[in-house]
C-alpha cells in the first residue's frame, strides 16, 4: 500500500511542477515588452518592421512594440519600476541611466550579451553605459553636433570651409562668424539655439580639455571650472554680445526653432545634433543649398561628448536571455544600419558604421561618419545628482550668461560654488 501510495504522489509532483516551470519557453511563447523611444516616421517603421521580422521567425518568444516618448520617459519609467510594471527591454538614453542602474532596476548585461556584439561596439562607447562595475545598456545610435551651413552664403563670401581634415579652431570660427554677419540688415554668421545649453556647453567643451565633472581620490564628482570650460561660453557670449555676430533672439529657442531664419537668410550657420539633417532636408525650399561641416576645434582636436541611445532589461524582467537575444538581433550590423539611417545618427557599431549607406557625402553622412572616432563619453555621463544640477543650477546660469546679464567669473562661482552641494547630497 505505501509503494502504490509513493507512486502516486511521485506521478502527483511531476504534474504539479509540470504546471508551474516557472515561466519557461516549454509553457508557451514568451512575451517581451519592448519600449520604443523612436519618433520620427523613418525611425518608427524601422523599429516596427525589425519586430515583425523577428515575431516571424521566432514564434516561441513574442516581442510586442510599445511606444514611449524621449518628453516623459525618466518619470514613466521610474513609476513603473516602482510599480513593478516595466518593460522587458527599454530603450533609452545613457544619460539617463545612472539612477537607475545605481537604483537596481537595470539588469547587468556582461554575462547576457554575445561576444559579437560585445567586440563590435568601441570601449569608449561601453564607457557611456558602464556604472560601478556593471554595465546596464547597449549604446547603439549617437549624434555628434555638426555645424549646418548655407552653402551659397560660405561659398560667396570666400571663407575657408572647413572639413573633418581641416576644421576650423574655435578663434578661427569666431573670426567667419564675424566675416558672414550684417546685422544692420539683420543677417548673421550664426544662430545658437540654447533653450537647453548645459548639454550643448559640456559636450562641445571636450574638443577644449573642459570636462567640468572631476572625480577626488575617493570617486566622488566635483565641479571644477578651468581654463578649457571657459573657451566655448566665451566663444558664444562674444558672438552675441560683443560681436553682434550671433543672433541673441536664437538663445531661448530650440533647434528647429531656428529652421524659419536659417532658410529666409537670416543666419548663415546653426550648430546642430546630426539628427537634425532630416528635418532641414524635408523642409528646405527648392533650390536652397546646404552643407553639414564639422564643429570647430581645440586643444583635443575635433572631440565631444555624446550620450548615446541605448537599449537596457530590466531587472525584474523575467525574460533577460531572451530580451538579450532580441537585442543581439536587433543591433546586427544591418540592422543597425537601418536603424541609423531611421533615426538621422550615427551607429555606435563599427562593422556598421563602415557601410557605404553612411558615408556618402549626400546630406553629409561622410562628415558625420569621420566624427565618430572623436565621440566621447558625455562629461556628467555617470555623475549622480547632474540632473538636479542641470534644471536648477546650471541651466539658469548658463542662459543668464549668454544674454549677458551675469559675467564669466559668476557663471563659475554659481556653477561651482552652487554646484557642488547639490552633487554632494548624492554622495553621501
């Protein structure tokens, strides 16, 4: 009796653990929520077509497109790492990552990424992703700031033109501006479009040796500001308010702010993320003539800082191979090269950035292909509280400077000495 007894309950186990595997492929198809951050309609369909391709030939794990938005995505995944409803697979930014990954709702990719794709993507860009010891993004598409340029203006006015071999240094391009204006009839050398300065200050300052954030000998962030912080504040505040060569009613709009003026002659150049190409390409009136030119340079050659997008799993996913497998399809070189050229960027992967489909010199993705080397990890990449800073200490101060009501010693005593306590909270 008790082996007929042992029996059953034996044959009663194997059904009960038979029912609750856990959540594995043998229950049925797996399904992976993937938010989508992509906006633009080329950028979109890329997105879309390269989920039903992979839907078609991987029944047994169902990726369903969610689409999210770059205006509300730190709060929205914030609440929904606090409601324990993320998505398996998020798309984001690596400056937004920090907080997350130090708060434990990023899974650690190292041991879930195949060596293909670990090989493929440059350290430096890991770098961006890389929080402690842990690495909790893939850093896929980045957009270096290029100067867009009226090319019948810089070709009637004889200026040198300056590309990728031979840029201008940030004197050099101070001096054209002032070559190109009249602003008595209105028409200036360039329009800064600084609604958002911080990024736009930090990342073109690397090409001076400005970095802003240090780390002391224990880790911690500290601001320091030196001499080659100053060199594009200056360059911008002189254009505007000495030189008359930069337009002050540009500084409180955003880039396509800018577009209306940059094609009614108004401004002969406007710095600009690379994305922007598109936009300038669908909108120009017929006949109008442009040319993407690198930023200037300084002491670090033509450098800047770059904050990629990123694809990341969450920690409470419980799908992370499979999440990783979809990543590792979706960041093949192909695919990777159709997700560039969706979204206006660069790849980060270097099999992809060899394609011929971005290194033509038509909307100048040549130019911004030989920018890619010279991409770095953003200043405040990894430093806690920079958001908080940002919104309350920097950007205040970086926009009273350009307009001119604040000097450059006080820009540095607010970005400092206002600074550091904010990033000091954080560190505790």
């Amino acid at each position: 009796m008790r082996g007929r007894l042992f029996v059953v309950l034996a044959a009663l186990m194997l059904v009960l653990t038979a029912c609750s595997g856990g959540g594995g492929r043998d229950d049925g198809p797996v399904t992976l929520r993937f938010q989508s951050l992509a906006w633009q309609q080329e950028s979109v369909e890329a997105n879309k077509e390269l989920v039903a391709e992979w839907n078609a030939t991987h029944p047994e794990v169902r990726v369903e497109y969610v689409q999210g938005s770059w205006d509300s995505v730190h709060d929205q995944l914030l609440t929904s790492f606090e409601g324990g409803e993320a998505p398996d697979i998020i798309h984001d930014a690596s400056d937004d990552l920090a907080d997350f990954a130090y708060g434990g709702y990023l899974a650690d990719l190292r041991k879930l990424l195949p060596e293909r794709l670990k090989e493929d993507i440059p350290q430096r860009s890991w770098e961006t992703t890389t929080f402690g010891d842990g690495v909790y993004g893939v850093p896929f598409l980045q957009e270096p700031r290029v100067i867009v340029a009226n090319a019948t203006w810089l070709k009637e006015s004889g200026v040198r033109v300056p590309t990728p071999d031979e840029p201008w240094t940030w004197d050099e391009f101070r001096e054209v501006t002032k070559e190109l204006s009249d602003p008595g009839a209105g028409k200036y050398g360039v329009a800064w479009p600084l609604k958002e300065p911080v990024s736009v200050t930090l990342n073109l300052s690397l090409s001076a040796g400005g970095r802003l954030f240090h780390r002391d000998a224990d880790g911690r962030a500290e601001i320091r500001f030196e001499a080659g912080d100053a060199v594009v504040p200056r360059t911008v505040h002189a254009q505007v308010g000495t030189d008359r060569s930069a337009s002050a009613g540009t500084l409180g709009m955003g880039g396509s702010d800018t577009l209306p003026g940059f094609f009614g002659g108004r401004y002969a150049m406007v710095p600009l993320g690379f994305s922007y190409r598109q936009q300038i390409a669908q909108q120009a009136p017929e006949g109008f003539e442009w040319q993407v030119l690198p930023a200037p340079a300084g002491a670090e050659g033509l450098t800047q800082g770059v904050s990629p997008q990123t694809l990341s799993i969450a920690e409470d996913s419980p799908h992370k191979r499979e999440a990783a497998e979809f990543i590792d399809f979706l960041l093949r070189p192909g695919n990777m090269v159709r997700l560039a050229l969706g979204d206006w960027m660069l790849p980060t992967g270097s099999t992809a950035l060899k394609d011929p489909a971005l290194r033509t010199e038509k909307y100048g993705w040549s130019t911004g292909t030989a920018l890619a080397e010279y991409l770095r990890p953003a200043p405040a990449q990894s430093v806690r509280g920079y958001p908080e800073w940002k919104d309350k200490v920097a950007t205040p101060a970086l926009q009273e400077y350009y307009s001119g009501a604040i000097g450059l010693g006080e820009l540095r005593e607010r970005l400092v000495e206002d600074g550091n306590p904010v990033l000091a909270r954080y560190q505790r």
